[in-house]
C-alpha cells in the first residue's frame, strides 16, 4: 500500500469542492458524465468533503463508504479498475479510500484504462 497516494496527492489537482459539486450536478442533470466517471468523481468528493472528519462519526463514515462501495462495485462487474491494486484487494477492507485514491488519481492525469 507504500505506493498509493494519500488524499493531498491524490487530489492536488482537483477542483473547489464546490466547484466540482456544481460540475457534476450539471453534468448529471445533462446527461453529460458516464457512470464510471460519476461514481469515481463523486466518491472522490465524498472522500474530501470528510478529510478531517472525526473518524468517529457514523454518518460521515457511512456516506463516503457507500460512493466507495459502490465505485467498486461497478469496477469489479466490468474491469474498469486503472490502478495498480485490483477491487478485490484486502487492503480496500480496512481502506476503502485507497481504492478512490488510486483511480482519482490515475483518472485525473487521464492515464485511464478501460
């Protein structure tokens, strides 16, 4: 897991959270986003709207694991992961935001394999 990259770098480049709330809400309403860039993007954004959080609270631990979750699900049914570490990693059981990490990062330099 030494060569994954931890929330700063993966997300270096990424815009405001707001400002990627308002893109992906307008994409969605247009019909402008594919699924996969959907469930990437909004677990990345989950994933940074709750850096910080108390790791304690449920509700915020529960949000980012359900985007993740289901950013996992979808690669898993159709191949789609771009990184190093496959979906069934264990390491993604005790750090499902790894996983988003990964991809985000890997998505965002546009290196991205199908």
């Amino acid at each position: 897991m030494n060569d994954l990259p931890p929330a700063h770098a993966a997300y270096i480049n990424a815009p405001h959270v707001q400002e990627e709330t308002e893109e992906l809400m307008r994409l969605r309403r247009a019909g402008r986003i594919g699924e996969r860039d959907w469930l990437l993007r909004h677990a990345a954004l989950t994933d940074r709207q709750t850096l910080g959080a108390d790791p304690a609270d449920g509700k915020v631990q529960t949000a980012v694991r359900t985007s993740v979750d289901k950013l996992i699900a979808f690669d898993t049914a159709s191949g789609t992961t771009a990184g190093p570490l496959a979906t069934d990693n264990p390491a993604w059981s005790t750090d499902p935001c790894g996983y988003v990490r990964q991809e985000y990062a890997i998505w965002a330099t546009g290196n991205v394999r199908p």
